[in-house]
C-alpha cells in the first residue's frame, strides 16, 4: 500500500505546485455582461485608455469597470482574436471577417469592416485565429491565409500557406507560423520562409514562440513539450518540459515580469519559467470560474485576464495578498493560526481546518472531523501540537507518512485526540515550569505535561485570549480577557497565585486588556491604544520606608504607553514584530512600522475587507498570516505589485432629459482613432427646452475590487466640486441658458487620482432670449415707438386745434365780461370816490384841530378809498 502510494506521488510530483497561492481573483459571467450574451469569451485586449474588449458570439463586449455594452460584429460568428496597434485601434477578426472599432458621430464604437478593401479570390477564408499588430502593419491569420494591412496605405496584401496554416505568433517584432505538414514558419521582407530543423512541427500544434536568455527561440507544443531553436538546430528540454504534455495547452503569454503563462483546455493556466518549471498554478480551485481558458491577455497594471469557457476570471496576479475562505474550505471567524510539520492549521468558529497538500495540486484546506468546536488556540510542545478549543484541548503528531525530494509535499497521518474537557480559549506552555496553563469559561487551569490537573482557579470565569511570560519576572504569567480585566497567575513549584486588576488600576472602562510579547518584554492591548504595566518593584521605591510594608501602597498599575513616537487611541490588540518592521492593528485597520523609513505603512492593505481582525501569525520565511472574521489572509513581500498607476476617468454618456443620448462615450479624432479627450465636434449646443442633462462617467482601474470613488463639478452651475462617492452618474436639471463644462475625477483604493475628464456643451437660450429675438424685440419697439409717435402728435394737434378754438371762445367771452367788469369797475369807483367826498366833508378840519391843539397830527390811512372809522372833533364850552 504504502509503495502504491509512494508511486503515484512521485508520478505527480512535478504536478505539485506551491501552495499557499491563491491570488484575488474576480469572476464575471452573463449575470454581468448580459444573460442574452454567449458565456464563451474566446479573446480580450485593453485600449489607451483602460477600457477592456472581450471577443465572444456575434461581437465584442466593451467593459469601462462599471457598465458592460456590446458591439455587434458578425451575426452567428465569433470574435476569436483581437489587437490594438500603437495608435489604439482595436483589431477585430471575425468569419470570413476583418476590421476595427471605431466611434462614429455620436462616440457610440462601431465595427467597421475592412473586407470590403478584399479582391473577391482572397475573400474565402474562415475564422481568424490570430491577429498581431505591430509599429507598420496588423496580421489577421486564419487557416487560409494571412491577410496584412499596411497601416500607412490602407493597402491589403494576402499570403497562402502551402497546405494550411495553423496559429502565428509575434516574438520580438517577427511573425511566425506554424504550417501544417511543413513546420514553423517565418515572414521575412513580406515572403514566408521556413525555418530549418523545425520538422518536428509538421504533425504537431506550437502554442507559443519567446525568445530566451540564451539568443534561442523557445517553442511550446500541446503534445511534444517544450524546444529551443536556435540556428537550425532543435533540442527538447527534458525532462520537465515533458509533464506539460498532459495539461492541454491552447496558449500562452509572456508576461512583463519575465515568466510565461500557459492557457490550458482542462487545468486553468500554468506559469513557467523559460525552462518548463512550473512556478505557479491558478485554476478553479484558486477561484476561477472554469479551468478552461481560451486566452490570456495582461492589462496594463499587471492584471492577468483569462477568457473562459463560461465567462472571465481576472487575476490580481502581483497582489501581495492571498485569500483562503469558504471556496479554500475554511469556514468560519478565523481565531488562531499556526504551522506545524509543514502544514498550516487553522482555528475557527467552525472546528479545525488543515492544509491538505493535495497530490492533484489544489491547496485546499480540510475540515478535521474530530474537532467541529470553536477552535481558540494553538501551542507546540515536543513536536505536538495542543488545541484550545470550547470542548477543552486536543493534541495531535500529525506524522508525515513520508516526503519526497521531488517536491516539498508530504502525506500525513493524523491522529486528534482530547487530553482536557476544560473549556479553553487559552493555552500556554512554560518550559521553566514544565505545566499546561489553559483559561476559559471554566477558570483557569495548570496541568503537568501529561495533562493531570496541578491546580484550578475559583470563581474566575471570562472571555480570556492570549497568554504571554514577563521576562523580566519569569514567574508572572499574564492572561488577557474581554471585559474582565487582565489576570496575573503566579507560578511556583507547589503554589500559584493569582491577581486580577481592572480600571481601578489603570485599564480603561471597558477592562478589554490583552498581553502582547514585544522586544522581549510584555506590554497590553486595549480599545484605547497600548499600555505598560508598572511592577510593583518599581513602585515601591518612590515609597516612605513607613509604606514599603503595606501592599495596598505599592500594587502595580498600568499607563499608556507610546509605539514608536506615536500614541494611539484606537483600539490595538495585534502587534508581531519582523526583522524590518513591526505589523500592528488598529481598529481593525492593518499596518506596518518600517524601520528603514522610520514611517508607518498601511496602503498594501487598504484593500482588505475581511471584517475583524483577530489574529496575526508570522511566519520564518515572512509570510504573514491575517485572521479575520471572514476568513485567511496571507501576505508576502511582492516587489512587482504596483500600489501606483496612471488611470484615467472618462465620461461614458451624456444624455438629455434622461432619455435621449446625445454622445456614448468615446471621443474620436479626424482619423477616427479614439481619444481620450473631448474635440469640437463633440462640443454639442443643446436647446432651452431640453436642459435636463445626465452624465455617465467611470474610471477603468483593475487593481483591486473596490468601486473607485468619484467628484465631479459642472462649471457655470456649481460652486465646489462634489463630495467623494462611488455614483457614477449625475443628472443637472433647469439649467440656465449659458457654456457649461463638466469635470470629474476619480479616487482608487489607495487614494490615488485620476486624470479628469472632461465635457463642454452649449445650452442654447429659449427663442424669446436669443439674439435675433432681442434684435425682433429693439425693432417692433422702433416701430411701436414710431406709429405712437404719429398717433401721439396727430391726438396733439387735433387737440391743439380744439384748444385753440376754446381759447378763441374763452377770450371772447374774458373780453366780454372785462368790458362788464370795467363798466362796473368804474361804476363802483365812482361810487367809492363819492363816498370819500362824503367823508371828507364830514370830517373835522385839520386847521380848526390844530388851531385847538398845535402839537398834534391825525393819522388816517384807510385801507381802502373810503375808511370804515371816523375820527371826531368839538369844541365844546363847559359853565
């Protein structure tokens, strides 16, 4: 039994690839890109800026990271190939089909057929399997024929193969072909030669031609493995080259890194080095839909995108972070972590989960029948490894049954058994005691190394986690817990005390206390950043001799206690020191101290959105292990993943009264080539009874899957540009008449920008405000003006000439009657200077006065003619 074993692992060795791989990875199906669409999705390429083309049935599917639109081609056909040229024309082979996408008037992409430029012989030809653009021409390669059109004179020239071709290739600006029944082909100065000694492809399939260190080509096969050519001579690379047979290649790709990826039938893809090792396997057990790939095609980020029988998976090849869930087989809150003989197991809410190894090549973790509790902790002791779990401890050897030279693999027995019924969300091994030290529900416990109770606590129950020796006081063990304050249980040969301190010794309200062992020293977790604890030999020292005998004046106490030359007020309950830096979290947020830049460092973790952190887990070799509420992390140093990339945001639609679109997203200049920017024909003038407008706008960035988030302003309406948000569109109703421009932008995971994009467009002014309406308006006023004018000056004289009679009569009839007045003026004078002769012949003379009185005068100044007052005079003799 063991031989059959031992035969068919070392049979698969070279099957066995790393593990622990297990990069992000997104799926998308016609539950995205159209239920009514082919799943098959048979190419991709990505154009300047950003925006991804997928071949499948019929057309090309368009996607900008937000919204998928398609382009029809061919009806019953399939887009097989693609290509864009340096200009950012996207190539489109199709059956008996050739052509490219183009913007027409209203920015919608087009297919526009070059077919037609075909003289009607050379128009037989199939499906075309292969398009390759270079800097002067673009190839589309079918098995009839390679058609080459001359980007400079729009010129078609058409090749035959001898019998037939079979798939071609581009390799460091050559193109080469494999033809049937002839071999590997070359087209040299527009004339295809054959390439000697490579008969060996007469009968069999090449997936790929690269140029290696060595000057030599390297040619991959789907059934013969892998040559190198170099001046005719031909030479096999064994023996690895040979277990690829098996896999099914269809194709390949160089990556920018160096490696190559290989695309197979029915094993997802294989990276390889030059040689034929096999470095890296991603297939469905990774997370992609469908282990078969029809194509790969690398964006612009690094991003493998791999076309499937049933969809799309894109691979964040370079990130740096692995994720392990449900689809790796862990289920559950990850709450403990550890490797041990060669395995990595995993505690959870769920029970124990063991990286199997498989011998078929899928790093899958196993659930352990035996252990189904809540698992809490780990601890290696002697080569065992010892289980904190709800239902108490279990320990197990997990023997390798054997290992391999052949790789690092190794098949195991395990065996579980419990060895405490006890509760424990704790366990802790001191070798200078020689005793198990468990806490949990129950109390805690000290157990000798046969696991017989040494001693139990009393009426101590909490939610304990982590347990860590003071160096300095190798005696004091401290045990954290939630809300029951921190615990420290002394350890002797025979007694073992135990204290308890809360907030009345400097914890913080909620007594969430946790120990953590950092730079051989222990210091403590809270919600409201870190603390150190003052022993009692350093408080008894400040003390009066009269106080050091008395124990309530000198117990320890906790303060705050700084991390580097920071203070943190957010909760931190992780630390994990590394050679060159010191990973921690905060508020569940993850980050590094790093001791070269002297800076803290979180942007390769801004993507994570796993939930609660709850454990960190170092590994030798640096890999850095996360649990967390939603499942397993790992991280490893990766020096190719790009936290920064020029990206660019785009206005997708720009439509009015939400219903009618004016533009459909993509700019083109006068060669029809897109563009990025907006030009002036599309500068549209839209009419006052349509200013409802609606733009569409996303940000194609594959990096990492988080909707980037955006902010906009449309100039001439807005004051400040909007706040950030993932909405993608915005719609501005009742807009004035007047020139708008409208910016956005857009923000990545890790705060990064985009360029602007941006749209300019003319709401024209109601009829009633325009132009030719004011100039209506300045001359019906004219003439307004001038018929009241003549209307107003014929009322006047016709009411000049009416006055003027009345005056006639008016002065007639004053003169008539100042002809009475003056009669009667003269009549009533005469009558007035008659009464004044009266008066003055009544009155007494003025001589006869002063011959009485000579020192007198009379003053008599009547008002009118005749005064109304007498003055009298009399001589009058008294007896």
């Amino acid at each position: 039994m063991r031989l059959l074993l031992l035969t068919i692992f070392l049979s698969c060795g070279y099957l066995i690839l790393a593990q622990d791989y297990y990069p992000p990875i997104v799926n998308y199906s016609t539950q995205q890109y159209g239920k009514e669409r082919n799943p098959e999705i048979l190419s991709s390429v990505q154009d300047q800026r950003g925006v991804m083309y997928f071949g499948t049935g019929n057309g090309v599917l368009e996607f900008d990271g937000q919204q998928w639109d398609f382009i029809t081609v061919q009806t019953g056909a399939y887009v097989r190939a693609m290509a864009i040229d340096s200009s950012g024309v996207v190539y489109v082979g199709g059956s008996g089909e050739i052509g490219y996408l183009k913007p027409d008037a209203s920015g919608k992409m087009i297919f526009q057929s070059l077919s037609s430029k075909l003289a009607e012989e050379d128009l037989f030809f199939f499906d075309v399997w292969k398009i390759h653009a270079t800097e002067t021409a673009v190839f589309f390669q079918s098995y009839e024929s390679l058609i080459k059109y001359d980007l400079a004179t729009e010129k078609l020239t058409v090749f035959y193969p001898e019998n037939s071709f079979h798939l071609s290739f581009i390799c460091e600006g050559d193109l080469y072909l494999r033809s049937r029944q002839v071999g590997i082909q070359k087209l040299e100065d527009d004339q295809i030669v054959t390439l000697a000694g490579t008969e060996v492809f007469q009968e069999y399939g090449l997936f790929g031609v690269f140029e290696t260190a060595d000057d030599s080509l390297l040619f991959i096969s789907q059934e013969i493995g892998l040559w190198k050519w170099k001046n005719g001579a031909m030479r096999q690379l064994l023996p690895q080259s040979t277990v690829l047979n098996s896999f099914g290649i269809i194709g390949s790709l160089r990556l920018s890194e160096g490696s190559i990826a290989l695309a197979t039938l029915t094993n997802g893809i294989l990276i390889i080095d030059e040689n034929g090792k096999i470095l890296k396997r991603i297939d469905r057990s990774k997370g992609m839909r469908s282990n078969e790939v029809k194509s790969i095609f690398e964006d612009r980020d690094q991003n493998l995108w791999l076309t499937l029988g049933n969809g799309i998976s894109k691979v964040n090849y370079h990130s740096p972070l692995s994720y392990f869930n449900e689809k790796s087989g862990i289920e559950g809150n990850v709450e403990a972590v550890i490797r041990f003989n060669g395995r990595l197991y995993v505690g959870t809410s769920f029970g124990l989960f063991v990286q199997t190894n498989s011998i078929f090549g899928s790093a899958e973790f196993e659930s352990v029948a035996e252990i189904r509790n809540q698992v809490w902790d780990f601890c290696i002791v002697e080569n065992a490894l010892y289980i904190a779990t709800s239902a108490g401890v279990y320990r197990t050897t997990a023997s390798p049954f054997f290992a391999t030279q052949v790789s690092s693999q190794s098949l195991f027995f395990d065996d579980y058994s419990r060895v405490s019924p006890h509760n424990s969300n704790v366990i802790y091994f001191s070798k200078a005691h020689n005793v198990f030290v468990t806490a949990g529900s129950e109390g805690i416990f000290v157990f000798d190394k046969s696991f017989n109770k040494i001693w139990q606590s009393e009426n101590i129950s909490a939610r304990f986690f982590s347990a860590e020796i003071d160096a300095a006081h190798p005696n004091d063990l401290w045990i954290g817990s939630v809300g029951g304050g921190v615990f420290r249980l002394k350890l002797g040969q025979s007694e073992f005390v135990i204290d308890q301190y809360s907030s009345m010794d400097g914890l913080n309200d909620d007594q969430l206390g946790k120990p953590i062992r950092y730079k051989d020293n222990v210091i403590f977790g809270s919600s409201q950043g870190l603390l150190s604890f003052i022993h009692e030999d350093e408080m008894v020292k400040d003390l009066d001799d009269s106080l050091k005998n008395d124990p309530a004046y000198y117990r320890g106490m906790f303060q705050g206690e700084p991390f580097y030359d920071s203070v943190f007020s957010a909760q931190i309950l992780l630390l994990q020191e590394d050679k060159d830096r010191t990973w921690f979290c905060a508020d569940d947020k993850i980050g590094f101290f790093d001791f070269e830049s002297q800076s803290f460092i979180n942007k390769p973790f801004w993507g994570i959105n796993y939930g609660r952190v709850n454990e960190f887990y170092l590994e030798d070799n640096g890999v850095f292990w996360i649990g967390c509420a939603d499942g397993l992390i790992r991280y490893e140093k990766n020096d190719q993943k790009r936290y920064k990339s020029t990206f660019y945001s785009l206005i997708r639609e720009f439509s009015i009264n939400r219903d009618s679109i004016v533009f459909s997203g993509a700019f083109a200049n006068d060669s029809g080539v897109v563009q990025r920017n907006q030009n002036d024909k599309y500068k549209y003038e839209i009419s006052y009874g349509f200013n409802d407008v609606y733009f569409r706008f996303s940000a194609p960035y594959f990096e990492d899957e988080h909707t980037p988030e955006f902010s906009f302003i449309l100039e001439g309406h807005d004051e400040d540009w909007s706040e950030w948000g993932v909405k993608n569109d915005a719609n501005f109703t009742n807009l004035h008449e007047g020139e708008y421009t409208f910016r956005v932008k857009a923000r990545n995971i890790y705060g990064h920008i985009s360029e602007e994009a941006t749209f300019s467009f003319t709401i024209l002014p109601p009829w009633y405000r325009t132009t030719w309406a004011y100039i209506m308006y300045v001359v019906a006023f004219i003439i307004i003006f001038f018929i009241g004018v003549k209307l107003s000056s014929a009322r006047l004289k016709r009411q000049n000439q009416w006055l003027e009679g009345v005056v006639e009569e008016r002065t007639r009839e004053i003169k008539d009657k100042n002809e009475v007045l003056e009669h009667q003026k003269k009549e009533i004078s005469d009558s007035i200077n008659y009464a004044k002769r009266i008066q003055l012949a009544i009155l007494p003379l003025e001589d006869e006065m002063k011959k009485w009185m000579p020192d007198s005068f009379v003053l008599f100044r009547p008002k009118d003619v005749v005064s109304g007052d007498f003055y009298w005079f009399q001589e009058k003799i008294i007896s």
